[in-house]
C-alpha cells in the first residue's frame, strides 16, 4: 500500500542508504554485505543452474556461522554446488567421501611416530581433512556413528582433540553435508540430535526441462564454465559480522518462538497436525537458526531490521530436519515441510 | 526526546487516532444492526400476519438467532478490542506493508535498547512514519462484510414495508383449506346432520359444519372445526356399530321364541326397517284375533304417548314383554302395547342407522382420505424411528453376527504354555523364568595387551604442530613377544595352507598340479 505513504517519504522496500542519511559504518557494511553475496550468488550461478534458493540457503549458512545438511538424489549437482562454492570463496576445501570403514582418525587425523635419520623419534599430528575452511562431507550417512559423532563434534565445538590436544579450527569453518535419501541400505541415518546440529536442511529438486538443457550446454562443451574467487577469507568473517549485528524486536522474537513451540505436539500452541503427526517438536536450536537466518535474508531485503516475513522465509530450512515425526505421519506420508506450512499459516503474526 | 522517537510517536497517535474513530463506526455498525433486525422481525411478522403460523416461527427463531450473533460480535469486539501505540504499529505496517518495520522501531524506542544499527533503523523508521498519511491508510469505513450484511438488511427492511400483506386474515381461509367443491359437501352434508335424531354428536357436528360454511373464519379455526367435525363423524359411528350389535344380541334372544324368527332373522342382520315391519305384521295378526275383545285400559295413553319417550323402558324388554303374553285379556293389552311400542323403537334405531350411515358417507366424500393421511402424517419421530429401525444384532465378540461370507469370531490372542497349565507356567509370551543359562564365550582366546604391546621410549623432544615443545617420552608399538608370535603364526600357517592345499587336490603337489589340469582340460576338448 504505497499509495498511503506520502511521496515525500520513504516507500517500504527502498534501500535504506536512500531513505535517510543513516550512520555511515552501517551503511557500508550494509552495502559491501549486500555486494558481496550478490557477487558470489552470481559466480556460482554461472557454473550451478537453477537452485538460486540452494545457493541463497547455503550462503545464508556460512553467514550465520552454521553447517549446512544437503539432501538430494544422486547427479544433481550437490558436489558440484559445493566445489564451485569454494572455488568463489577462495577458501580452503577439502572432501570427505563418507565409506562404512571410514573411521574418526581419517577425517581429523591422528598422530603418528616420525624417525629422522639421526633415529630420533618424535610424535607428529597429522591434521586430517576437517582442517579446511569448506568441508564436503560427501554421503554422510555412509559411515558409522562412531565417525559420524567425530565429525559433529568438531562442527559443534569448532576444534578438534587429538592426542590430548585441542586444536583448533580456523574461521570460516562450514562443513556441508550431503545425504542421499534413496539408497538407504547399509547406511547409518543420522539420529535427530545429531540432525540438530546442522544449520539448515537443503533439499535439492531435480531441474526442469530448461534445466536440464542449460545443463547439457554448460557441461559438453570444449570448455566448462569457470568461476573466479571474488571473495576471501576476511570478507566472509566480515560478512559474518555484519549479519551478526542486526538487530531483533522482542515482537519478532516472540513470533520465531511462538512457530518453535507451535511444532511441540505438548504445546498449547501446537496445531491439530502437529498434535497428530509430531512425536518431538524442534529444539531451542531452531529458534536459534530462524533469528540468525532471518537476519541474513533481512540484510539481503535492504532491511535494517528482521521482519516476520524473514523468519518465514527461513523456517522450512530451519526446522524441517528438527521435527521428529510419529508412525501416522509415515503411514499417512505426511513430511516435515507440510506440517511446517501448516504452522506457518496458523501462527499468526504479532500485531 | 530525540527527533526518531517524535517523529514515530506522532504518526502512530494519528494513526491510533483513525483506529479508534473505525472501531466506533464498526460498533455503530453492530448496534444498528441490531435495530435493523428487530425491525425487519417485527416487519416480518406482520406481513405474514396470522396466515402462515410456522413462517412466524421461523422468523422469530431466526431473528433470536441473529440477535445473539450480533450482541456475541459486539461483546467480544468491545471486550477484546487492543489499542495503543503498539497496536497502531502494526496495522500500519500490515496496511503499509512495512515488514514489521514501524512495531520493531515502537519496541526499540520502548525498550530502551541502544546500538549503532538500532539507532539507525529508528532513523530509517522515522523517516517512513513521517510519509505516511493516517486518512488514506486508514480510512474510516465499515468492513465489506459488515456494510453488505447491514445493506441486504436495511434493502429486505425496505422492501417488507412496502409489500402489501402476504395473506389477508380469513379472505383466503376457505380457499386455503376447502376446495369450492368441499364446500358444497359440507352444505349438503350440514342437511343431513340436520335431518339426524338429536343427539350429542349430531349437535357437534352439526355446529362444527356451520363454522366451516362461514367465510369469515381463520384457516386455523377451521382446521380446528374439521377435527371436531371428524370426531363428531367417529362418535357417530361408533354408536351406529355399537346398536347394531345390541341388535345382533336381541336377535340370539329371540332366536327360539315362537313367531319371532323372522324378526330375529332380520335384527341379525342389521336390519332395523325389516324388523320393525315383521313387528307390525305380528301385530296386525294378533289384533285380529284379539278383534273381539275390548281395548285394554290406558291403550289411548301409549297411542298418545311419543315413541321416543318409550326408550326409558328399551327395545330389549319390550319385545320380552310382546313375546312373553298369554292369552289373557290383561296380558294381551300389554302385549299389544309391547309390540307397538318396540315397533317404533325399531323405526327409530332404523332411522338412526340410515342417517348415520349417509353422514358417514357424505362425509368420507368430503374429507375422509385427505383425514387419513393426516392422521399418518402425524407419525412421531421415534415412533417412526421403532417401526423403521433394523433388528438389533448380537456383538460381533458373541460369535453370532452374520456377516458376508462368513461369521466373525474373536481368537485368543495368546497361546498356551508348552506342557503346562496357564495357572502353572504362564504363557509363550512374555515367558521369564529368569533360569537361562548363560551364553558361551564368543571369539577366540586372546592375548592380553600387555602382551600384545609395549611401551616405546622416544629419546629427546617433539615439536607438536601448535608450536609448543612438550614431552612425549613414549608410545605404544609390538612387543617382543608379539613379533615372534606373529613370525611363529606366519610360519605355521604357511605350513597349515600347503597340507591344506595338498589335500583339497587330493595328493597332486601344487608345483603338478597345473600340468594336471591342463591334461584334463585338453583331453575334454579333444573329446569334443
């Protein structure tokens, strides 16, 4: 409704450095946010087709300092989403192909006893593959669980023990995770709690027709595409900053907390569905995750503040992989995105 | 106070401002609704007026209803109904589409909270609230639902007040419940009520009629009347079946008496005229045999006296008395008055008979199967509910209901213990004597660690990756004892694997064995 807002005033959706002279380290570090994802958004969309929302969803992630769980069937282009994202960011990348005999040692190394020639002896800690800034844990739920635990913990806590040392991880550390949800034989599915440590659960859809074309374009021609590194190391912890720093109304906050609640079927705020279809709701962690995810999408909607509308554009990525669901919803093949819908529409909004 | 928080407060108070100013109009709303209700109610009813009872009805549960929907809207709008400047916020940036835009700014500006991007947003906020305009935003107007309920109503007032009324009281009354031809069989059946002995169904009846020829008679006065006039019928014929049956009796009575069989014949058959003329025959015969004889005393008086006025002493005993005389002269007068007088009572049941018969008649043409079906119409719902419901059946855990292609039973969903009662051991499930045995040892014999391993010393200092030295004197590698074992294991098995071989090939050396084979092979592709 612009037309209820006097021409001499500010729209709602305009850039904020145009609606008035705001705080000047504000509005650059508005800006450079806003310049940098859009740069990046645009370098990986040269190499990924479709997906924008994935892309969205995983720069949201590194921005928000969590870890991103990617579910797709195999070939559409998981690996290849990440890989190019690192190629973007300029950052140190390593993968990890998840195997059932793949053990903790092998992703975050182990020490080991070097001689020199003089037959000196010495212990040395060999750094595994988790010492990299993007980590691709390839097929996640392949290993086991002693595995599986190693690499969780060291998203969790940011370092790694080893030989009764700590070390630490550098900054950006962001591991992506891919899982594959058809081929469930001899794989070790991630408990919930575990789930629960992952920022957001991306789904990855099979693309269209124009996609698949575009696709066949970019990858059988002599030269693939190629991307560039338009973003370092500090620029991202800058960026990590910046998204840190918006601010939240108790209002908004009430309304991230008022859909958590919503998804416990104990709650008196629970819907029917949730009540029917949800054994256990989400955890304090998914609040956690609307509030700063809804802080990214603000940024990215030349918002200074978070809205509702951020928290909802958020909580499908949120909170899908948060909700434990019941026999009903299995027989009844009721997913975790419908009930969320189902939240969303029915909490309504503070006013 | 900082030009953001003047700048947000302004707006928001005219905006709450408009808000209070459309609250007030949606209550005016709601109470004129309730006017318009009762208006159109009472408009309503006087338009039906008395012709249609349960249209009335209706409107007046319908208008109950509404009532109390609006008063219930009215309560709970004035009860629940939010306001102040945080509530302003929010329908500005629902109207406005602002993205919570101006409630967060209201919310920081009440909290207190300080930041360099909060100081900033309010900046952005105050800049926003500045633009915008109270009047267009919030325009003072009904709700489209409100304003088109209280339209349609004030429209249906309009047009019931100056409709003309549906039904006159009594004009339509006859039209609606007889038809002209109905009418005409009321007249002639009025006639013939009136022809009829007088008794008390024939009177009611007979008023019940003349209210339903009056024109100027209410539908529902008439529908009344009709009942009455069909329950006056129904006296009416039970009384007409009730004298033929006392007619039927008299005839057993006289049955064996000598010279009355043909009026016992006739009083059997219902036949109150045939009778009354056998009667008179008998009486004729017997005064001309009693021709010379004089008249007996007080025979003026009986002549004189009205039949009617005979019934005290009754048919019955009159003929006991016609047929009990002798031949005195005495008895004979007394005879004689007998049979005349139960001449004229049996004219008069006769009579009764006949008019009641062609009432009945008469009346069965006018309303009798519309009656009928009145009377099955007024079946009542449970009593419909019994003669429709289907027989009950038996549980299904009974064993006995009848189903499509077999009986349903219910099994026992546990199975007896093996060997022993119930009582005894228990069940096959959940059977816990807690005397199992333990499980055997899995795995083969193992050698203790200590054996396995040994600490080994590492002469002088590491540098661990963090930078910083640290004494890591030892670590754990084989030990003696498990690097001869492990030698020893690998000499037994290579010693184990070639008797193993050499006897899988049945005494062929390994060394012969390929020439062997090769023989073989050659000799069956010769052989082809």
């Amino acid at each position: 409704m612009s037309a209820a807002i006097n021409p001499s005033g500010n729209p709602s959706g305009a850039s904020p450095s145009h609606a008035a002279p705001l705080h000047a380290d504000v509005e650059r570090r508005i800006e450079q946010f806003r310049r940098n994802f859009h740069i990046v958004r645009e370098e990986v969309s040269r190499v990924i087709v479709g997906n924008e929302d994935n892309i969205v969803g995983i720069m949201t992630c590194l921005l928000a300092r969590g870890h991103v769980l990617l579910e797709g069937i195999p070939g559409i282009g998981k690996t290849k989403l990440v890989q190019t994202l690192a190629d973007v960011l300029h950052l140190k990348f390593s993968r990890i192909q998840f195997t059932p005999d793949l053990m903790p040692g092998d992703i975050i190394g182990s020490t080991v006893v070097r001689e020199n020639d003089a037959g000196r002896k010495t212990l040395e800690f060999q750094r595994g593959p988790i010492f990299a800034n993007l980590v691709l844990a390839d097929e996640i739920n392949r290993a086991t669980p002693k595995t599986q635990s190693a690499l969780l913990e060291a998203m969790q806590e940011n370092s790694v023990s080893a030989g009764g040392h700590t070390h630490p991880l550098e900054q950006p550390f962001y591991v992506l995770a891919t899982m594959n949800p058809l081929e469930m034989e001899g794989t070790y599915p991630l408990p919930e709690a575990q789930l629960d440590r992952f920022f957001f659960k991306l789904k990855l859809g099979f693309p269209s027709a124009e996609g698949l074309h575009e696709i066949v374009d970019r990858t059988t021609r002599q030269q693939e595409p190629h991307v560039d590194r338009v973003l370092n190391q500090g620029e991202v912890l800058e960026m990590r900053e910046t998204a840190r720093a918006v601010p939240v109304a108790r209002p908004i906050q009430q309304y991230a907390i008022d859909i958590t609640l919503a998804t416990h079927p104990e709650s008196e705020r629970a819907t029917q569905m949730v009540k029917r279809f949800v054994r256990f709701g989400s955890s304090p962690r998914g609040t956690q995750a609307l509030i700063l995810g809804g802080k990214v999408n603000a940024l990215l909607n030349d918002r200074l503040h978070v809205a509702c509308e951020d928290i909802r554009t958020v909580a499908l990525n949120s909170l899908r992989h948060r909700l434990l669901l019941n026999f009903d919803a299995e027989a009844e093949r009721v997913d975790s995105d419908a009930i969320l819908i189902d939240v969303l529409e029915r909490v309504k909004e503070p006013r | 106070m900082t030009p953001e928080r003047e700048a947000i407060g302004r707006a928001l108070t005219r905006i709450e401002r408009r808000l209070r100013l459309n609250h007030a109009v949606y209550a005016a709303s709601l109470i004129a609704g309730l006017a318009v209700l009762a208006l159109l109610a009472w408009r309503a009813l006087r338009w039906i007026g008395g012709s249609a009872p349960t249209a009335a009805a209706l409107v007046i549960v319908l208008a109950v209803l509404a009532a109390i929907v609006l008063v219930f809207l009215l309560l709970r709008y004035l009860f629940t109904r939010e306001s102040g400047p945080a509530r302003a916020a929010g329908e500005a940036d629902t109207r406005a589409a602002l993205n919570n835009e101006l409630a967060s700014a209201y919310w920081f500006l009440h909290a207190g909270a300080r930041s360099e991007w909060i100081a900033a947003h309010l900046q952005h906020a105050a800049h926003t609230a500045t633009g915008l305009e109270a009047a267009r935003l919030i325009p003072v107007r009904l709700p489209l639902t409100s304003g088109a309920a209280l339209a349609v109503a004030v429209v249906a007032l309009a047009a019931l007040w100056f409709a003309p009324p549906l039904a006159p009281a009594g004009a339509l009354a006859p039209a609606g419940l007889l038809s002209a031809e109905e009418v005409a069989q009321v007249r002639a059946l009025s006639e013939l009520a009136e022809a009829m002995p007088d008794s008390e169904p024939a009177r009611r009846l007979e008023a019940a009629l003349r209210t339903l020829q009056d024109a100027t008679t209410p539908v529902e006065a008439q529908r009344r009347a009709l009942a009455q006039a069909n329950d006056a019928v129904q006296q009416l014929r039970l009384e007409a079946a009730s004298t033929r049956e006392r007619l039927q009796r008299l005839s057993d009575a006289l049955r064996g008496q000598p010279g009355m069989e043909q009026v016992a014949e006739a009083l059997a058959r219902g036949d109150a005229q045939t009778a009354a003329q056998r009667m008179a025959q008998l009486q004729a015969q017997s005064g001309q045999t009693q021709a010379g004889k004089a008249p007996p005393e007080g025979a003026g008086a009986s002549e004189a006296e009205p039949a009617d006025s005979a019934g005290d002493r009754g048919l019955e005993q009159a003929l006991q008395e016609a047929t009990a005389a002798t031949g005195a002269t005495d008895e004979a007068g007394a005879a004689e008055l007998a049979r005349q007088e139960a001449v004229d009572r049996l004219k008069e049941i006769a009579r009764e008979l006949e008019a009641s018969a062609r009432v009945n008649e008469a009346w069965q043409r006018v309303r009798g199967p519309q009656l009928t079906a009145g009377q099955s119409q007024g079946l009542s719902a449970s009593r419909f509910a019994e003669q429709t419901a289907a027989p009950s059946m038996p549980s299904p855990g009974s064993g006995e209901t009848p189903m499509e292609g077999g009986t349903m039973f219910r099994a026992a969903a546990v199975a007896e213990g093996d060997g022993r009662t119930e009582q005894e051991g228990g069940t096959r499930a959940g059977d816990a004597l807690g005397d199992a045995p333990a499980d055997a040892l899995l795995g083969t014999r193992g050698e203790r660690l200590e054996a396995q391993l040994g600490k080994q010393g590492i002469a002088g200092e590491e540098q661990d990756d963090d930078g910083e030295e640290q004494n890591k004197s030892w670590y754990y590698a084989q030990s003696q004892q498990q690097k001869a074992l492990a030698r020893l294991r690998t000499v037994q098995a290579a010693g184990r694997f070639a008797a193993a071989e050499s006897e899988a090939g049945e005494g062929i050396s390994i060394q012969h064995r390929q020439i062997v084979k090769d023989y073989f092979m050659n000799l069956r592709e010769g052989a082809r």
